[in-house]
C-alpha cells in the first residue's frame, strides 16, 4: 500500500471514530438536556408529557394555596398571558411570593399541571433570570422600568 494511501485510510479511520465519539456524546446529553419555556410556550406549542423542562414568570397573584399538612404548595406561574398550575413538594424559597420572578424545574403532567422539583426565585429587587425577561418580552408583558433596574 502506498504512503498517500495509508494516510487517507488513518485519516478516514480517525473521522469514523471521532464521529463516533460525538454520537455518543450527544446521545448521553440528550438524556440530560433540560429545556427552558414560558406559560405561553407551554400553551402553544406541543411538548411531551414527562419531559424534564424549566419554566419561567412571575407568580400570579392570589394562586398561592397551601396543603393542610403543610406538605405541598399549589400555585400558578404566568407571563401575564397564559398561566400553568405548578404543584410542588417541599420547602419553598425565603423570597417565594405572589408576583415574584421564578423559574420552576419539574416534569409535566398529562393534565397539563406542573410537577416541580425545585422552585428558584430571585435573589433581589433587581434580578430576573434571563429567561423569564426573554419570555415577558416575548409575551409583550416586559416593563422597561424593570430593565433600568436590572
């Protein structure tokens, strides 16, 4: 076999299995990979049930309701458009209140609800999540008093 040949079949060979690699990398991501949507994404678009996904707005006002035990907490995050009910289980955050910023991570239900994992809000007066001001935006809900803060 010739020299020029040689090099091509190494240099196939090794397109082969980093391709290969890559492949496998991003099936192994794909299985991680947590998307980001608003309540008016989640109203619009067709997104699979039991998929892990993160959702950002502001709590509506009066929607906060505590369980009897204390346990579980039932509220709704909105966009000023749309609202998804979110239900979840544990202890919520020290700055978790109606009309503060969130981003919910969870799964969603076959009835639409959101079953959270973990419930974020912001950490002061002048901080929203990126996401949840892209998705205000999106929305036409986006106060540009709300920027100069930022």
């Amino acid at each position: 076999m010739k020299r020029q040949r040689r090099r091509l079949l190494y240099v196939v060979t090794g397109l082969v299995l980093l391709g290969g690699a890559a492949a496998i990398v991003l099936s192994v991501l794909s299985d991680n990979l947590v998307f980001f949507y608003s309540p008016t994404d989640l109203a619009t678009q067709q997104i699979p049930d039991g998929r892990p996904l993160r959702i950002g707005g502001l709590v509506a006002d009066g929607s906060v309701h505590r369980s009897a035990d204390g346990k579980s907490t039932t509220f709704d995050v909105t966009d000023k458009v749309h609202h998804v009910q979110i239900i979840y289980s544990g202890p919520l955050p020290d700055l978790f209140r109606e009309g503060q910023g969130v981003v919910i991570e969870g799964v969603r239900e076959a009835n639409g609800t959101i079953m959270a994992s973990t419930v974020l809000a912001k950490h002061d007066e002048r901080y929203m999540p990126p996401e949840v001001v892209d998705a205000l935006k999106r929305a036409g809900r986006w106060q540009e008093s709300a920027a100069a803060a930022r």
